[in-house]
C-alpha cells in the first residue's frame, strides 16, 4: 500500500473531477492548477493554484510563489491538450514527466508530421502551408479531397476540408485564425473508418486499454466542416490481432519521440487493412473516455494506473487482449442558429445514461456549427449490448426539443 503522496493535476475542468476523486480514494493530497477560478475541480482539491493551465510560464510564476511545491510527488493532467505545461512543470518541480521534446511533438503537427515520416510510420501525405498562395500551388499540381487544419489547435477547431481550388480562399482565412503561429498544415483525406485507440505507457511500451470507432455520419451535412458525433466503444473492428498492431505502432512512436511513461491516444484511420496515425496526444483523452468509458467497458482503471506511474509506483497493466465488459455509445446534440427560446424534453435519471451534460441554456444564441466544441450537449450510455447502447443515446438526443427563434 503506497504511503499518502501529493498529486498536482494541471486541470481543474469537469472531466479532472473524476480524477481527483480517483486520487483522493487511493489516499493521496491532490493539488489542482486551472486557470478558472471557479473550476469544478476546486472544491475538491486540497490546495487550488490559480493559473492558465495552457501558459507554461504564468503556471511556473504561480509555483515560484506557491509555498508547498516541495511536497509534489507527481504531475498528470486530463482532457487537457497541454502536456507543454506539464513537461515544464515537472522539470521545475524535479519531477519525472515526459520531455519538452515529447510535449512539442505531440502538440506541434507539423513537426509531428516530419518525425513520424522519417520514420516511415505511415501517415496520410502532407505539407505545411504558410500562404493562400502556397495552398492554390498545391490544389493545382495534386488534384485531392484535403483537410486544412491549424499546426497548433486544439478540439477541431480551425479544420476544414477542402475539395478543389475554389475553395481555398475560405478555407485559408477559416483555419489561418485559429493558428497562434499563423501555421497551417495540409493532409490528403484518406477515406476510412476513424478509430480513437488509448494506451497506457510504462518501461517504454504502449499497452492499449481502450479502442474506440468514431462517428462521422454529419460530414457531408457538416461539410466544409470535420465534425465529430461521438462514437461506440469497443470499435467494431478489435480484435486481438488489431490491439496488437496498435500496441507496436504506439511503442514505436513512444521510441521515436523518447517517450517513456504515461499514457498515450491515437487518432487512427483503418483503410483497406491499413492503419494510418493521424494524430498522437500524450495525455490522458477526452469526451470521458479516459475517466468513464474505459473503466466501465473493459474494467480498466486507466486513470488510477496512470496516477501510479505519476507517483512513481508500479501500474497494473491491462489484458491482452482486452476484455469487453459493456458497451459504450456516446453521441452529440447539435441545434441550428438562432436564440434559445425553451428547453424540454432532456432524459429522467435512468441507470444506463452514465453521463448526460447540457452546455446551453435557455436565453443562449447559438451559432452554425463549426467544430465539436460546439456541441450543445452530450449523452453517454452504457449497456450490455452494442444496439442497445446506440440507440439509447439517439432517442435520447432525440427526445430533447429546442424551440429557436
């Protein structure tokens, strides 16, 4: 039994609180840094440091002035795309903790791109793109369905697709605004089934403990626009033979950034028994798949073995394969333009609705959807079959009106 530690976790958000009570459970002080003074995360936290949890530098002025820094035995963050910040955390506090080098790779897609290509890992074609210019000189010399996105953005934002010439001109000045370096990069778009895996890391090699498929069924109503519905756990397409390609492909990226211990997502694209890596996240994911999904359907606790890594403890690693315990199906709300006028219809308390969350309120003026943080809700139910799961979460959706004017 570990003696009690403290654990500083770079995310006080609602998807954070779950975590804290994970870490509380196991007998440790939990510190929480977020740059919401009224983060949910706050009331449960022993201590509470009050910085931007995306600025590494204002979080390193918030620990110089910080009196118990010296008690922190580990640093972890959740659903937070900032493992730059906990990188340079950890080295400031002498903690272990994945390296500025690592942290840059994951966040920085374009140098991403570069590391894994010389690596012949096998990603989609692409080129960065500075200029509107430099975007024609492309569509013209390689005819292609493309996706422009910004090298440095985070939840979908600022990615468009683009399908031929005239359409650059938007989709440039659409993605350009959401860059801070005023960098793009752009990915021919490879047709297939999009699979979000999550693997636990430790000694150097990926352990997956989670595979998702992801739904994209509002693309071509959604279109320029890439826009995400959820999506269903386990993947319809696991099989031992799959974990097993995902867990060489995650070690080797694990090997080619120097990235030893934690957790590790991917954004993957199954085409023709083929997996490509679009993206890779050093960090413990999102949309309650890290917290929720994977405890419930495969009885992995991801989040408390990944603490232990933190703390400097042994994990417990998942089974190979992966047992299925229940299946998971989460899905989006979306409404169209227009204010608010009323609200019904939203799910009575049921057993099977793990999680229900409405972001919009009676009053609010809703704008055309360009990415998923735009959602206007999300349900997320787990039962014991696929069918049941999926169509749970769209009666669900389904039953929550909107009157708009």
């Amino acid at each position: 039994v570990s003696f009690m530690k403290t654990l500083l976790i770079l995310c006080g958000g609602s998807e954070a609180v779950e975590a804290i009570k994970i870490a509380k459970s196991m007998g440790h002080n939990v510190f929480v840094c977020d740059g919401n003074i009224n983060a949910p995360g706050k009331k449960l936290a022993d201590q509470f440091i009050h910085a931007s949890i995306y600025h590494p530098e204002e979080i390193l002025e918030a620990l110089e002035r910080f009196e118990d820094k010296n008690l922190v035995n580990g640093i972890i963050t959740v659903a937070a795309d900032n493992p730059l910040s906990v990188s340079k955390a950890a080295k400031y506090l002498g903690l272990n903790s994945l390296t500025e080098r690592a942290a840059t790779l994951s966040t920085n897609k374009l140098k991403m791109k570069d590391v894994l290509k010389k690596s012949n890992i096998l990603i989609p074609w692409y080129k960065g793109i500075n200029s509107l210019e430099e975007l024609k000189k492309v569509l013209n010399s390689r005819p292609s369905d493309y996706v422009l996105k910004p090298i440095d953005s985070r939840g979908s934002r600022g990615v468009i697709r683009i399908n031929n010439i005239l359409e650059c001109e938007n989709a440039f000045e659409y993605a350009i605004k959401y860059s801070d370096k005023g960098e793009l990069i752009l990915e021919e778009w490879i047709d297939g089934h999009q699979l979000s895996s999550e693997s636990i890391v430790f000694n150097k090699k990926a352990h997956i403990c989670g595979l998702a498929d992801r739904n994209y069924d509002r693309l071509e109503e959604l279109y320029p626009f890439v826009v995400e519905d959820g999506g269903e756990t386990p993947s319809r397409f696991s099989s031992p033979e799959l974990e097993n390609k995902i867990d060489k492909l995650m070690t080797s990226i694990c090997e080619i950034i120097g990235f030893e211990e934690g957790s590790i997502k991917g954004d993957l694209i199954l085409s023709d028994d083929e997996i490509y890596l679009v993206e890779f996240a050093t960090r413990l994911s999102g949309g309650s798949f890290s917290t929720f999904t994977i405890p419930q359907v495969y009885g992995y606790d991801l989040i408390k073995n990944v603490i232990k890594i933190s703390l400097g403890e042994k994990p417990n690693l998942p089974p190979k394969p992966l047992e299925v315990k229940k299946y998971q199906c989460n899905r989006f709300c979306f409404i169209p333009e227009g204010i608010i006028q009323k609200i019904s219809g939203l799910p009575s308390p049921d057993k099977n609705i793990i999680d229900f969350q409405l972001y919009v309120n009676e009053g609010d003026s809703i704008k055309k959807i360009t990415n998923h943080t735009m959602r206007a809700g999300t349900v997320l139910t787990v039962t014991s079959s696929p069918e049941k799961s999926l169509n749970l979460a769209i009666q669900t959706i389904k039953d929550i009106k909107f009157e708009m004017r």
